[in-house]
C-alpha cells in the first residue's frame, strides 16, 4: 500500500463559535500567541513527512493564503532594519510545505469540503487535519495513524474519551476492541444525544483515509444540521472496508472553542521560559484574589 505523502486541510469553515471577529478573521489563523493555529497543523504534516497540503477555504479566508505565501515588502523591511532573527522566521512560514489552495463555495459541511478534494488527491491515500485541532505529542499525531494505517491496510481516525457534557458535539464510535489503542470502527453516531451514545469515544482531527472515502461521501444526502457529513461517509465506507479508529498519544486541543483557545495560549506560554516566568506570579495573584490563600 502507498505511503500517505498528500493532506488535506479543510479550513472553509464559518468560525460562529468566534464570532464577531471571525466575521473578517478566519478561526485557523486565530494566534496561538504570535503563531496563527494552522501553522502548528501544517507543521505537524511536514514532521510527519508529508509533501504535498490542500487547504480547502472559502470566502473571507484569504489571509490563511497571504501567511503562507511570500512577503516581499516586509522581508525588504526587515533586513534593511537588520532584524535578521525575524526575517528568517517570515522566510519560513513561506517555505514550510508544497501548499496549494481550492474553495468551497458554500458551506455544505465537512464531508463536502473533503470531497472538494478528489482530483487533487487521485488515487493515493491521505491524511485530513482539522486546522482548529493542534496534538502535541512526540511522534506526530498523523504519524501513529499512518503507522495503523499501514499495517492494518485500511483507513484509520483519532479518537479519545470526551466528557458527558461533550458528547453531543462529537461523532462518538461504536466498534470493537483489537487491542487497548485500537478499535474496528462499526458505526459512528454525529453529535448523538448522551442517552443514544454508544460510547464516550469520540472523533477529533486527524484521519487518514484511502481514496475509497470520496465514492462514500454523497452530496445528495446531508444528514444532521442539514450538511454533507463526514461522519455519514465512514459509515458506508465501513460497509466496504475496514475503518479503525486508534487512540493517540499526546494532548489535544480544540482551538476553535473559546475555553479550549484560551487553554492552549496559557499551556503554550507555559512552555516559554520568560514567558513563564511573568505568567505563573499573575496567575498566583489571581488564585489568591479569588480564592483565598492556600
């Protein structure tokens, strides 16, 4: 079986849980401090040795383009200033990957985003990310599906256990343990009820899928919140082909809720030394202001 080496990036969303500002901002390219969230997902691609990124976008998302492209004017800017370290970091943004660009040009859903896809993928597997999901982890997230993927010969998504309270905003899997990190996936129920939940494992944002997928994903059947769903073309590719969903390891975080946005900011400064240093008192006298001494 070829070796996954395409991705895809549907990043034509309509951002409402941002909302006003994602009303002229795409939620990819919301900063993770100084680094749009997008960034990270494209980088995890190139870690995993992934050549060759579709971005699906759609109106208004123009500036996820111009960050990935060259910057003539502020390049000039920055070494006629002698701002070398700067200059380099801009330089590469522009050089990361192979990065090409399609629109949907209405919000029809994730399925059809991905379907958007198909002549640019061909006949070769590939990987999906969602550009608002960032996975830290030591191995990239992709790379332990594209592991999977290889020795089972089939497509492959990442899960994890969500709280009750978040069922309903996941495709939670029903299927049957292979081992303590994988399942055979049976069913997968979008955005059940927590009474109709088969489970508390639910789908985040890194797939990867054989090109079977497109001839699965039906733009004639939208199903919950009148959309072409994912969810929907597992369920007929599972009728044709294994589909497994695999337990990763590593942290996930949902940049494209605002609890989760502002989470990730706060681990991610954590990790900056001179950012720390300056956080870690505020976030002490905050605890004390509220919450008494300890």
């Amino acid at each position: 079986m070829k070796t996954v080496k395409k991705a895809v990036i549907p990043a034509a969303g309509l951002g409402t849980r941002f909302l006003p500002v994602t009303k002229s901002m795409p939620k990819e390219m919301l900063p993770i401090i100084n680094i749009p969230a997008i960034h990270y997902v494209v980088d995890e691609a190139i870690r995993a040795g992934i050549e060759d990124i579709l971005i699906v976008t759609a109106r208004g998302k123009r500036s996820i383009e111009d960050y990935f492209d060259d910057a003539p004017e502020l390049e000039a800017h920055l070494r006629e200033n002698g701002k070398l370290r700067l200059l380099d970091r801009v330089r590469d943004v522009s050089t990361l990957a192979d990065i090409h660009y399609i629109r949907q040009r209405e919000p029809r859903g994730l399925g059809d985003a991905i379907l958007r896809a198909k002549k640019h993928v061909g006949d070769e597997p590939f990987a999906v990310f969602l550009g608002d999901d960032l996975v830290r982890s030591e191995v990239p997230c992709i790379s332990q599906l594209i592991r999977v993927f290889e020795e089972r010969k089939g497509s492959v998504i990442a899960v994890e256990e969500v709280p009750d309270e978040k069922v309903g905003s996941y495709g939670i899997i029903k299927g049957k343990a292979v081992t303590d990190r994988l399942m055979q996936i049976e069913n997968v129920i979008e955005k059940p009820r927590l009474a109709d939940a088969p489970s508390r494992v639910g789908a985040v944002g890194r797939y990867v899928f054989t090109p079977k997928l497109f001839d699965c994903i039906d733009p004639a059947a939208p199903g919950v919140g009148n959309e072409i769903q994912l969810a929907d073309a597992i369920n007929r590719l599972t009728k044709i082909a294994p589909v497994y969903a695999y337990r990763f390891e590593g942290i996930r975080y949902d940049t494209g809720d605002p609890f989760g946005y502002l989470r990730t900011i706060l681990d991610f400064a954590l990790e900056d030394e001179e950012l720390k240093s300056r956080i870690l008192p505020y976030l002490r006298n905050i605890a004390a202001k509220n919450f008494g001494e300890h």
